[in-house]
C-alpha cells in the first residue's frame, strides 16, 4: 500500500491510498481518482511531508436525536449534492444539523427523554451525554446517534 499526497485544480489537498504507483497512474487515467472537496477529476501528486506518528486525542462525542421525521420534514434537508466531493457533502450536512438541531447543550439526555415520552414537543435536537447516559437512552429505546462536536468554525 502506498499514500500519496494529492491536490486537484483549484489545489484542494488530499490523501490517496494506492496498491502501487502503477494502479495510481491506471487509476488516474480512468478518471477514478477525485477531489473530495470539488470533485474535479484533474488531480496531480504533490511532495509529501514527513509525518512523525502521533496519537491524538478525540473529541467527545455529542449525541443527536432526530426524532421521527423531525428533520425529513425540513425543506432542503435531503438536498446535499455528494458530487460535489465527500468533504464539501459533510460540510453540507454539518451546516443543515447545526441550522436545523436545537441546542439544548448538557441537558440533551433529559430533553431526548421528554420527547421520547411525549412530554416535550417533537423536534430534532443535539446536545451533550456522558457515555453512560448515552448508552441508557439506547436502553430505554431512545433513537440517538454520538456524532463528534459540530461547530461552524470547524467548516472550514
């Protein structure tokens, strides 16, 4: 397996993981290797950096419920353009859970409960849940997934 550093027309870097330098070639000449940002199919090799192994620290992750049809109901909700290159998709979909997800910051579990049991009003929301909290929503029956941190300063 070999990594090669890459940058596409509009210089977006990248990452590719090749069997060979010549399935790289092969690969780019079939017009299979793309940007994930813009998806431009003009991509070239790049000098690599040196990498020196380090082991970095994930964020938390922050739970999010979208209850029952909660964001499928929101105009545009479904209309993220993944030809547009992985990236920019996840860019995409960050930007519409963050416009269309309530806050309610580190009284998710409690919120996701009400909801859950009819108490509160039905609406998509995300917030922060130890691990321990999480996993008893999922017991309970309560449809919540842990995405890492989303903030908009992270768009970037």
């Amino acid at each position: 397996m070999i990594i090669f550093d890459l940058a596409c027309q509009h210089d977006h870097r990248f990452e590719g993981w090749f069997q060979s330098r010549d399935e790289f070639d092969s690969q780019l000449s079939r017009g299979l290797v793309g940007c994930p940002d813009c998806g431009s199919p003009v991509v070239r090799r790049i000098p690599s950096a040196l990498h020196l192994g380090k082991q970095l620290q994930t964020p938390a992750a922050a739970p999010v419920s979208a209850s029952t049809g909660a964001l499928a109901s929101v105009p545009d909700a479904t209309a993220i353009d993944a030809r547009a290159g992985a990236r920019s998709a996840y860019r995409q979909l960050t930007a519409m859970l963050l416009a269309r997800c309530e806050d309610v910051g580190p009284d998710f579990a409690e919120e996701a409960r009400k909801i859950h049991y009819l108490e509160a009003p039905d609406r998509a929301i995300r917030g922060e849940a130890s691990a321990e909290e999480y996993e008893a929503l999922r017991e309970e029956g309560v449809e919540v997934l842990r995405l890492p941190r989303l903030k908009v300063e992270d768009l970037h």
